[in-house]
C-alpha cells in the first residue's frame, strides 16, 4: 500500500465529522523511500518540521501523517517527497509543458463558466496508483474545490476520446451515457436522483433548464459536469498510458490551480505534460500554465517581519529548502503551490526553513499606548444572576451556516471549509449551543458577549437565549425587561420579521427611538435544521 486513509477512532471521527480541517495519510516507508531516501527517523522529524505532523507505525512499516488543507500539493506521496528533496537537498523541480494540437472549445451558455485542460502521456498506472490518484482528486476537490462549489475534475484515458473537445450544454432528456459504477445508461435526471455523486452534488446544478457536459467530436458524453464521469470515456484503468484532465467550475483561479498540482503530480510519476488551447470565443488561451510566478522579495522585508538578521546568501539558502528558486530580490514560486497569496506566505516558509525553535524571544523595541479594553462585568453580573450560564463561540464561521444573501468579511486563505468568513451575527451560533447540549437538561439557559462583524463595522454584541418544553412570550421578555431595567434603559418593542424567528413573535428592541436589537422566538424550520424538538426564543443586542 502506499497511500490510504486513516481509520481513526469515534472520538477523533465525532471531532472531524464535518470539518475538513485535517486530512490523515498513510504510506508505506518502503515506497516512500524509492523516492527519496531517508531513515524512517529523519523522514519523520523533517515532515513535522516541515508542518505535516507524522509518526512511524512499527506494526505496519508506515509513516502516518496530518495534513492542513492549505497545502494541497501534499496530498499525494509525490508531492510530499518532492518537498523533502528540497528540504534536503536543495533540489526544485522545474515542469515543462510540450506543445500539441489538442483543443477544447467553451460555450457561453454554461452555469459553471470555467475549465482548463492538460494531457498527461506516458503514464504507467497500477491499481495502487489508480487509487492515489482518485484520492488526490477527492481531496483536492473537499478543500481547494470547497466539496465541487468552486471546481470539480475529470480524469479520462485518451483511447476513447477524440478532439476538438467540447464543453457546452444539453437540455437535461438529451443527456443519456452510462455513468461510472453503473452497469447501465442512464438519463440525467435519473443520475441527479439515483447514482451517488448525484445525490450528493446534483443540487449544484438541479432545475436548470440546460445542464453542462463535456463531449468529444464524435458526441460522446465524458461527464455530467460537475457529477460524474462516463463508464466509457472516464474510467481509467491499468491499461492507461494517456489521460486528458479537466477542472471546471466557478472560479477561474481555483482551477488553474488545481489542474497545476495535478500534472506537477503525474510529471512526478514519470508523465509528460501536454498543452491544450482553449478556446472560449473572445478569449483563447493555452493550458497549463507552469511558469513560475515572480515574487519581489528581499533580505530586508523578511527580516522586518521575523526580527532576523538574514542577508540574501542565507535568505536564498532557506528558500531553497522549501522549493523555491531566489535571485537577487526575487523569489520564483512553484506552478503548485495554490496557498502562496503574497510576501508573508513566503516569509512563513523561510521561518519553517530556519526552524521556529532557533528564534530568541525579545522584548519589543518600540513603545506603543496601550487602548482601554471595554469591560461588560455589569451586563456578566445581571445575566448570571438570572442563572444564564455564559458561553464563548467562534467569531469565524461559514456561508452555509449563514441564511440570505448577508454582506460578510471572506477569509482569503482559510485553512478550513468551517471557518471562511467573519460572522454578522450571534443568534445562529446561540442556536448551535442549544443544539450542541440538547441532550442535557431543561430549561436551558446561555449567553453571550462577542464580536460581529456587520455593515463594515466590528461590533460588540449580547445574545441570551432560553430552551424549554413550553416557553411562555411573558416570561422571556422579563429577562428582557430586568436586564435593561438594571441599565436604567426603557426599552420598547415593534414587530419586525426575520429569517430567524416565526413571523408572530418576531420584534425589534427600540431605546430611545432607535433600533439596538432584536428579539423572538426561532422558527420551527430551523429548529427542525439543528435537530431541536423544544421552544426557543433568543435576544440579540448591540452593546
């Protein structure tokens, strides 16, 4: 075996159940060892140097190994022996792309507007490899492809299809091929309901009058895009010598990306890169793209940031340890490395390079005034003594936890699909508690005091909330009415719908004329959502 995943236990599954915040690999040392050749120790210790903690499995002669997703190069055992070389050895891998004549041309009418190509020759598969590579695809399209939002990807053997390629679209009852891990053909609607990657990714395309597809010149369907492969044209087996691969999706760069890790992978496996034209009308271009890009980089920002001493003989030591080519300011970056967004990311690698542990702690050279912290110890007092226990939630979160179309702060380079925008409110994190204890006893009683980010503003909020059996409108709003009665606040309250709360116990909190709040009871559709069979009603106010 070489790569596979980790079984972990019930406690480690119920942490990572639905967060992609980790991906475990394993590999055998004896296959990771052809590629390059360190002791099991020192392979160790450099991989968790390097930020992938690792250990050695003396039963199985494996080397187990944690990876975060903003590293998705690592995904394959290629790419992890492809940075061990240079942090070893000094050695970077330059990729090059053959010319050729294939072409895939983009119609406009497509819901996901972006894909980019490569042909791979040269390949020698085997079913261990067959399978390295369907991981490699899995992962890269759970964390960089955000579970197929942004991208999804094919892999085609080349024998069975014939360019120019198109990538277009075909009403849903045109649309009949026998997908992969079935025995029969299939229309496209039937795939969306019973084949498996329907069920899980169809909803990304469902209702629409057309639906995307790839198709060869002589109309074969490759793929329902973004669900799954054809049987005849996308099923690589150990007979493949050639493959054809997409990434089609939302988000141009993402895709670029993405196909970049994958023909550096393959080239690592002995293949031979081939370029693909491609044509979208207007705007033709070639792809892949594996030009390194130019980074302006020197000696003195890296130290500014680290407190280093470092000059350009020694920076550009560092860099080549962790993959880079640097001459004279300037830092070339690798055609597969999707995580580096600007100079700290590669100021980050040269600290991994130094190793953290050779820093000297140091007391800051300059003086700064300190702010005075707000402290809410009167709103803490007034909650806890209406037996209100306080809780502390995660100021970041995602966009599937919010509801609507809200405005948020995005994470440039989230190192997970959990935690990828700033939060616009509390109340959702407050039902999350409730959902979290549901099992404890009634009534339940939290609160809150966090940070939001809303309408551009950073902002300081209270959110309490009460769960019960039966929950009475009177009683709720007593704690309301005690808590602003404690502030010297008279406070009144006008009916507003929501998203959040049912439509006739839904209200705005007004003091002094002005909106500060929110109160209601949540709406049974969501309770239903976070799996609560009991009343609840919630408060949220700025502070």
């Amino acid at each position: 075996m070489r790569i596979t995943i980790q079984i972990m236990s019930k406690e480690q599954l119920e942490l990572r159940r639905k967060s992609e915040d980790m991906v475990v690999i394993e590999f055998a040392y004896d296959e990771m060892k052809k590629l390059i050749g360190l002791p099991k120790e020192k392979m160790v210790e450099i991989l968790s140097e390097l930020g992938a903690p690792s250990e050695y499995e003396t039963e199985t002669n494996k080397i187990i190994t944690e990876l975060t997703p903003n590293r998705p190069d690592w995904y394959s055992m290629e790419g992890l022996a492809r940075s061990l070389r240079a942090y070893t050895k000094k050695q970077q891998t330059r990729y090059k792309v053959k010319k050729s004549n294939y072409k895939v041309i983009v119609d406009k009418s497509v819901s996901r507007p972006y894909t980019v190509c490569a042909v791979v020759k040269g390949m020698a598969f085997d079913d261990q490899r067959i399978r390295d590579m369907i991981l490699l695809q899995e992962k890269l399209m759970g964390t960089l492809g955000r579970k197929v939002k942004k991208f999804g990807l094919g892999i085609y053997p080349m024998h069975n299809i014939t360019f120019p390629i198109r990538y277009t679209t075909l009403k849903p009852r045109e649309i009949n091929y026998r997908p992969l891990g079935h025995d029969n053909v299939m229309g496209a609607d039937q795939i969306l309901e019973e084949h498996k990657k329907g069920q899980q990714y169809g909803h990304l395309i469902k209702g629409q009058d057309r639906y995307p597809v790839f198709l060869d010149s002589s109309g074969k369907v490759m793929c329902l895009i973004p669900i799954v492969n054809s049987a005849e044209t996308g099923k690589v087996d150990e007979t493949t010598t050639e493959i054809f691969i997409e990434v089609t999706g939302t988000e141009i760069n993402a895709c670029k990306a993405a196909l970049n890790i994958l023909v550096c992978t393959f080239a690592d496996m002995g293949g031979a890169v081939y370029e693909v034209s491609m044509d979208y009308g207007k705007e033709k271009f070639n792809s892949p793209d594996l030009t390194p890009k130019i980074m302006k980089i020197g000696s003195g920002d890296v130290n500014k940031i680290l407190g280093s001493n470092f000059n350009d003989k020694e920076l550009g030591g560092l860099l080549q340890k962790m993959g880079y080519v640097y001459t004279k300011g300037k830092v070339e970056i690798p055609p597969y490395r999707a995580d580096i967004m600007g100079v700290v990311d590669v100021v980050e690698d040269v600290a991994i390079a130094y190793g953290y542990n050779n820093f000297k702690p140091t007391l800051p050279d300059f003086f700064s005034v300190g702010m005075v912290k707000k402290e809410y110890v009167q709103i803490d007092e007034i909650m806890k003594g209406m037996g209100f226990i306080e809780t502390k939630t995660f100021i970041l979160t995602n966009k599937e936890k919010l509801l609507g179309d809200v405005d948020v702060v995005e994470i440039t380079n989230p190192s997970t699909v959990d935690f990828t925008v700033v939060r616009p409110n509390l109340v959702l994190d407050m039902v999350q508690t409730f959902a979290i204890n549901k099992m404890r006893g009634l009534p339940q009683k939290f609160y809150e005091i966090g940070l939001v980010h809303n309408k551009g503003q950073d902002r300081k909020r209270l959110v309490f909330g009460i769960m019960d059996k039966m929950l009475d409108f009177a009683l709720v709003r007593g704690y309301l009415q005690t808590l602003m009665a404690e502030q010297g606040l008279v406070f009144e309250l006008k009916k507003q719908e929501t998203q959040v709360f049912d439509s006739q116990i839904s209200s705005s909190v007004f003091v002094n004329g002005r909106s500060i709040g929110i109160f209601g009871k949540v709406k049974k559709q969501m309770l239903e959502k976070f799996g609560l069979e009991f009343d609840v009603y919630l408060v949220e106010l700025e502070l």
